[in-house]
C-alpha cells in the first residue's frame, strides 16, 4: 500500500509517519483486503490537530475519516478508530463486493466546480449566473445502488453521485433529515 502522509502548515515527524502506516497498516489488512493508497493529512485549526484520512481499495471503493484533538497523535488514533468503525461496520459487504467483481470499480472523469456564494448587493435584472471560484476534476464510478449507499457511508459524505450499473445512467443517493437514504434515478422517471 502507498501511504502519503502530509502536514499542512506543520511538519510531520519520522515517528508520526511510522505510527501512521503501522496502525493503518493493520487497520486495512483486518477489515480491507486489498488497500492501494492511503492519504492522511494533518493540519491545525485553533488549539487543536485535525487529521484527515482517506484511503482507496483495490475495488475502487474509498473509506475516510477526520477527529481532532489537542494532541497530533491522539488526532490520528481517533481517526483511525472512525475508520476502523465504518469498515468493520462494513466488512461482510466488503468482502461479498470483492467477490462479486471481477474487474475493479470503472470510474468516469467529470467536472466539478465550486461557485461564489451569494454576494450581497446583487442588483435586480443582473444576470444570474454563478461566479465559479475553482474548476477540477472529480471521479464518478460505475456502481449498484447497495454499493453506492455503501461508498457514501464510507465516505461519510452527504450525496453520492454515481453512475448505475443497471442503467448506466447517472444516479444520486443522499442521506435524507429523516436518518433514511434517498435515491434519485433520473432514467426511471423518463421511461415510466
């Protein structure tokens, strides 16, 4: 596994570094299989150390994670334990996504961009579109609706978009207020 582990506006020690890749190491070979990179980041933010970490699977799957603590090491071992949480939370369906694919998890380029907030002071009649602040790529994988809810909750993100298997449509699942997922699949409602 390649491990890339970074401060960002702080150095990172050689025994942090060790700690890092002998902790998630094991973490990994218990609940993953088969990791390809692991990318953990360190930064500050007030009083306290933020440790970020993400890690992709050979399946094209992608488990992360952040905690924050006072302490630079304390920060990573919570991290750690988040990911070690998700991933044991999930290590039947890990393993029975191994061995359902033959080939890893395809994955499509796609462009994604961040836009200016709403500015104050915008006249009525101004033109509406968005100002975009940053342009980059982003990777929209090709995957079942179990295993996209599965990479959303692995990725602890809000919104998954993914591209269907079924359909090879482009889908949506988010996390709803009421605690359930929803599904938008745009290909069923053009076709019913």
């Amino acid at each position: 596994m390649r491990y890339q582990i970074t401060g960002m506006h702080i150095d990172i020690g050689d025994a942090l570094r060790s700690h890092v890749q002998t902790e998630l190491g094991q973490t990994m070979e218990k609940y993953a299989g088969r990791p390809t990179d692991a990318q953990v980041v360190f930064s500050k933010a007030a009083h306290e150390y933020v440790c970020e970490a993400t890690v992709h699977l050979s399946t094209g799957l992608t488990a992360q994670a952040k905690a924050k603590d006072p302490e630079i090491y304390a920060a990573f071992d919570a991290c750690s334990e988040k990911m070690e949480k998700q991933l044991r939370r999930y290590k039947r369906r890990l393993k029975n996504h191994q061995k359902a694919r033959d080939q890893p998890v395809a994955v499509s380029g796609g462009a994604a961009y961040i836009l200016a907030a709403d500015e104050e002071g915008v006249e009525e009649g101004d033109d509406l579109q968005p100002v975009i602040v940053a342009e980059m790529e982003t990777r929209i994988p090709t995957l079942s609706v179990g295993e996209a809810v599965m990479q959303m909750e692995l990725a602890g993100a809000p919104v998954l978009v993914f591209r269907n298997e079924k359909g090879d449509g482009v889908n949506v699942v988010y996390r709803r207020e009421d605690g359930n997922v929803g599904w938008i699949d745009p290909a069923a409602a053009a076709g019913g």
